[in-house]
C-alpha cells in the first residue's frame, strides 16, 4: 500500500485527495498544507507549499510513493527538481518546463519559434514604446503581466485611456510586483474558449476531456477576471474536429517544442484555448491542473488517478476511461474578490446540502472550532449527473443552504 502527498490547499488539492482516495492502491493521503475541508479524505500537514526543505523531509520520513504537485509557484520555484534530486517520486514540470506558465513572454516565444497559433504579440519592459504600440493597435487591448500573479495578470481594456493606466501600474507603478515588470501586449482574439489538459511526458500527449472555465467575476463576462468561478465537463459546443485539431496544432507540437528547447514537460499541461473563425489558438498555457476545472473533471475519470501517474513515471502508455456523465462546479467567493475581501466570516450550512453535491474547500480555515472564510474563493460545489442541465439544476437547487455574509457566486454557470 502506499502513501501519496500532495502538494497546495485548494479546491483542486482537495478533488484530488477525494480521487486518489478512491484508489485501491493508495492507503494514506497527505495534504501539506491543506485545508480544513479536506480532513475527512486525508491528513493535513502544516507545511508550506514553498518550504521544500521540510516537504522533503516529511516526504522521506514517512516513505511517500508519490508526490503531486497542485499549484504553480512551487513548480516554478522547482520543487520537482529538489524531490528528484532527493530520489522522491514527484510527478510535475521541472522548474525548466514549468517557464511554459511562469513566463508569458516565454509562452509567446515558444509559440512563433514553433507556429503554435495564438494572439499576435510584442512584450514591452519600458513604457514608452508599449503606449506607442497601443496607439498603433486598435480596442479591446489585451494586457498581460509576464510572470505569475494568481490568474489576476491578464486585463482587457476597451480604451486607451484604460490601458495607458493599465501599463503605468505594470510598468512603472509595480502594482503588480515583479510579475508585471515585463508586458505582452496582444491582440485581442473572438470566439468560444475552453481550457484542454493533457498529462503529457516528454514528447508523448494523453489528452484529458475537456472542460470549461467561467474567468470574470460577474454573468455575461462582466467585471474583472478571476481564478475561475466555475467550470464544467464535458464541453458540447466543442466539436471532435475541433478538438483534434487542438491536438495536433497545439498539444501535440507544444510538448515536442519543449523537448527540442531542452525543457522536456512532464506533468500536466494545461491549455487555454479559444476557438476562432481562424482556427483554435493559445490563449495560455499552464504547468498545471486547473482549478476550477480539475474539480468537475476528476469525478468524470474512471480510471485509478494514483496507477496512471505511476504509469507515465515510469514512461508507460496510459489509456484513460471516462464516464459519459457530465460535471459541474459552481464557486462561492468573498465580497470583493478578486480584489480585497473579509476573511473570518463564519461559513452556515455546510451540513445540510443534500448528500449528491460535493462541497469542496478552497478557502476555509477553522477558528473556534467553527468553519470561516480565509480566501477569495471560499467552496466548490459540485455535481455529477446524465447531463449538464440535470447538474446545473441540481447544484442551483441546493446552493442556498450554505450562507456567508458577502457570499457570491456566479448564476450562469454551465448555462449553454
Ligand atoms: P489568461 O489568464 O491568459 O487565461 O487570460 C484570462 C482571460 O482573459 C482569458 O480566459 C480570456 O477570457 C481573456 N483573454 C486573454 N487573452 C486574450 C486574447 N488575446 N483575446 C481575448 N481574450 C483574451
Ligand atoms: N481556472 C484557470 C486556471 O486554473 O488557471
């Protein structure tokens, strides 16, 4: 029997200890750090997700078979390079393949040197001449800060009064740390977007279902962009043809072009794509499972998650079974958010939701041996059913009963 830890503290994480929890193989699970929400399937452990040195002492001191890696900043710090050179099994991007997330300006690079479509671009580092190029190009303006910054980085302007100030705060103003010390500037692309992960080792793609994030905060893609406020799998606007040619345009090329610059991806690669009159193109790429995506398409996967990793670890072929049924995860988050909230809001309800929603934590902490809110997305909840409407029904039916003060969640999700 073996033990896995993972890696993060989210809705995400807590998906993934549900599903490797479902595994045979698998008998303990450990969350470092976790979430309170996330006891009932595996043991929190208080330790940062950047603290390498002690994750790797944890990990050796209890005999981890497999580490698994939620969130992006410790992979582009390089954890799976540190784990490896400990002899602990890690499954994740190096540090070198993890740039495909940490660095926009890479990402775009990447994709001319390898004619992987997406947005025409330029990246600025000075002021100037990227308010110059605006003035040459035409509205919405798509901004975006090179370096990590929590799915918050990305800001369309339909001005360029808007953008001006948009680039000073990149810029000059540091209002978005170091990630935004580098700007892309790209052309703003029309269609229907979905966000397609592959477990992808070396120059070998397994393509997951596909899935589809709601980013803006509020209905009708108003108000800013988020980490995501709900997602669903699977995607039925989004044709077979479509998604093989994503395949073999995107996925398949992105994972060779990786290996020829030396950066050879093992993990999963997640990619942001939007389906235009031109084709599909690259919105973004991720080093990782998205969230909230990975919560609606875990519970779709019928196949033991623990043995899959183990399997392309160990450079075998995966085959991958999926049930029909459909998916749908609706997120709860803090007035505010994506910018400042309360936290320390006693969460109600939580018990009372019927037994076939799934109430995942994202942001939730214990404090007086009650449940509050310590994040900007607080729960997912989510629900399996025959079809999307059913779902959509059922979680709508249900949400209510959980109660924050300042609680908000989007009502359109799955609304196709
Ligand atoms: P990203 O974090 O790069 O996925 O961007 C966040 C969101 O901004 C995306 O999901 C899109 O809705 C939007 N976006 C990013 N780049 C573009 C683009 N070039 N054209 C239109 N929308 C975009
Ligand atoms: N939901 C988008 C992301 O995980 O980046």
């Amino acid at each position: 029997m073996n033990k896995v830890l993972i890696i993060g503290r989210g809705g995400r994480e807590h998906a993934l200890a549900m599903k490797f929890s479902e595994s045979p193989h698998v008998s303990t699970i450990f969350v470092a750090p976790g979430n309170v929400g996330m006891k009932d399937v595996a043991t929190t452990i208080d330790i940062d997700e950047n603290n390498f040195s002690e994750l790797i002492k944890f990990a050796k001191k209890e005999n981890i078979k497999l580490t698994f890696v939620g969130p992006e900043v410790p992979l582009v710090n390089g954890i799976v390079d540190k784990f490896k050179e400990n002899n602990l099994n890690i499954f994740g991007p190096t540090k070198a393949a993890s740039i495909i997330e940490g660095s926009k300006d890479f990402s775009k690079n990447l994709m001319k040197k390898y004619n992987i479509p997406t947005a025409e671009y330029e990246t600025f580092t000075e002021l100037r001449p990227a308010v110059e190029y605006l003035k040459k190009s035409k509205p919405p303006y798509v901004l975006k800060a090179d370096g990590l910054a929590a799915g918050k980085g990305v800001v369309i302007c339909n001005n360029i009064n808007e953008a001006e100030n948009t680039l000073k705060d990149m810029l000059s103003q540091n209002k978005f740390g170091d990630a935004g010390a580098k700007v892309v500037i790209e052309e703003f692309l029309v269609g229907e977007e979905f966000s397609f992960m592959a477990f992808v080792n070396n120059e070998k793609v397994y393509p997951l279902e596909l899935s589809k994030d709601h980013k803006t905060v509020f209905e009708n893609n108003q108000g800013p962009n988020t980490g995501g406020m709900g997602a669903y799998s699977p995607v039925p606007s989004i044709t077979k043809e479509i998604i093989e040619s994503s395949v073999k345009n995107i996925l398949n090329p992105t994972a060779k072009a990786m290996v020829k610059e030396g950066r050879p991806f093992t993990g999963v690669l997640y990619a942001g794509l939007i389906s235009t009159v031109d084709g599909v193109k690259v919105i973004e790429f991720n080093a990782r499972f998205g969230d909230p995506e990975t919560e609606v398409l875990l519970p779709r996967l019928q196949s033991d998650l623990f043995l899959i990793l183990q399997d392309i670890l160990n450079d075998k072929d995966i085959n991958l079974k999926w049930s029909e049924e459909a998916c749908i995860g609706v997120v709860l988050c803090s007035d505010g958010y994506p910018n400042k909230y309360k936290t320390e809001i006693p969460i109600n309800g939580l018990k009372e939701v019927s037994k076939n929603i799934n109430v995942l934590h994202s942001g939730t902490k214990e404090k007086n041996s009650e449940i509050v809110t310590s994040g900007g997305r607080v729960l997912v909840l989510t629900n399996i059913a025959n079809n999307l409407k059913k779902a959509r029904e059922n979680i709508y039916n249900e949400i209510e009963k959980i109660k924050f003060d300042g609680m908000h969640f989007r009502k359109d999700i799955a609304d196709v």
